[in-house]
C-alpha cells in the first residue's frame, strides 16, 4: 500500500481578504443605494420619503462596510490570522442574512437574492477556509485508489486505470474513459518507481474486468 499527501494549499491568502473587500463593497453599494432612494423620494414628490426605513437600513449597511473595508484595505495582515478572520465571515454571514430577509419582506427581489447569495457564498467559504489545514491523502492499494475527499469521486477501481505516473511532484491517473486526474503531492517516503511498477502490474491483472464496487 503506498500513501501519498496533497502539498497544494486549499484557500490562499489573497483569496481571504477578496472576499472580505467583496463584502465590504456590496455593503457600501446597497447602503448609498439605500439612501438615493430616501432621498429621490423626497425630492421627486417634495414630500416626506415614502421609504423612511431605508435610512435607517443605509447606515446599517455602510457601518459594518466601512470597517470591513478599512481592515481588508489596511489590516490585510492581521485578518488573515484565522480566528480574525472567522469572526468577520460570521458577521458578513449574519449581516448578509439580515438583509436578505429584510429585502425579501419588502419584495425587493434583486437586493435580496444577492445577499441571498453572498450569505451562502460565505458560508460556504467558512467550511472551506476550516479545512485548509488538514491534509487530505491518495490511498493506493490492491483495492484500487482512495481519492482525496476533495474529489469528484471517492475512489476509483484498477479496471478503470490505464496509467499511474509519478513525475516532478505530480501524481497522474490516466483513466480509460478519458479522465485525468492530477494531484501536486509531497515527496513520498518511497521510491517512485516502486509506485509505477506496481500501479502497472495491478492495471495489467485487472483490464477488463467488470467493476466490483
């Protein structure tokens, strides 16, 4: 049985705080736009706003953007430091839900449907960004190969290989049904040759089986 580790880093730094800006700028946008439609409404009609409650929405959209924003701009640093960094999703996540709730109780489907979207997009992002650390691996043994959990597919039988190659760091499995699959990986504890012979005798003793699994 050879055990192979992934080196490629899941989530990158950069890739943090751009999603923080994003949020900060749809905050910002959606809080000025909050408060031309205030006004708009006073000065079409030369009455009070038929919208005064977006006033009080504006400000509680453009607070929360400005902070993040200035932490994204100039504190890039100190959010990537995951605790930081879990604490702003979890209130970019709350404030993303807010107002989509809001917004759909006012039928403002578009608004809503954004922040809709962001709010999953973040929370998705919080997963992601939990797991970067732990380090996912490629099993190989007589069985066949046990995939990373990142993977479309968990595993994938000898019959359904037609070619393992270990070059410069790279794992490759060339299937018969034209899918490729490729990994960056540590350097492995073993010879790489050993991995290839005995990835091409379990091929060779298993083309054109019917699958098992």
């Amino acid at each position: 049985m050879f055990t192979l580790s992934l080196a490629e880093e899941k989530v990158k730094p950069y890739q943090t705080v751009a999603l923080h800006f994003l949020i900060g700028l749809a905050l910002l946008a959606f809080g000025i736009l909050s408060y031309v439609f205030y006004f708009y409404t006073i000065i079409a009609t030369e009455h009070k706003s038929s919208l005064p409650e977006f006033r009080k929405w504006g400000l509680a959209m453009i607070i929360p953007a400005a902070v993040i924003l200035f932490f994204s701009l100039f504190r890039g640093k100190w959010l990537k430091q995951p605790k930081n960094n879990r604490l702003f999703r979890i209130i970019e996540f709350c404030c993303s839900l807010v107002f989509a709730a809001y917004f759909a109780m006012g039928h403002w489907w578009l608004p809503a449907g954004i922040f809709g979207v962001l709010a999953g997009t973040l929370l998705l992002a919080t997963l992601w960004e939990s797991n970067k650390n732990k380090t996912q691996y490629i099993h190989i043994d007589d069985k066949g190969v046990q995939l990373p959990a990142t993977s479309r597919r968990s595993s994938l039988e000898w019959n359904e290989i037609e070619q393992v190659i270990l070059r410069f760091g790279i794992l490759t499995i060339d299937c018969y049904d034209n899918h490729l699959y490729q990994w960056n990986v540590d350097a492995p504890d073993f010879d790489k040759e050993a991995l290839e012979l005995y990835c091409a005798r379990l091929v060779k003793e298993n083309e054109g089986k019917k699958s098992n699994w």
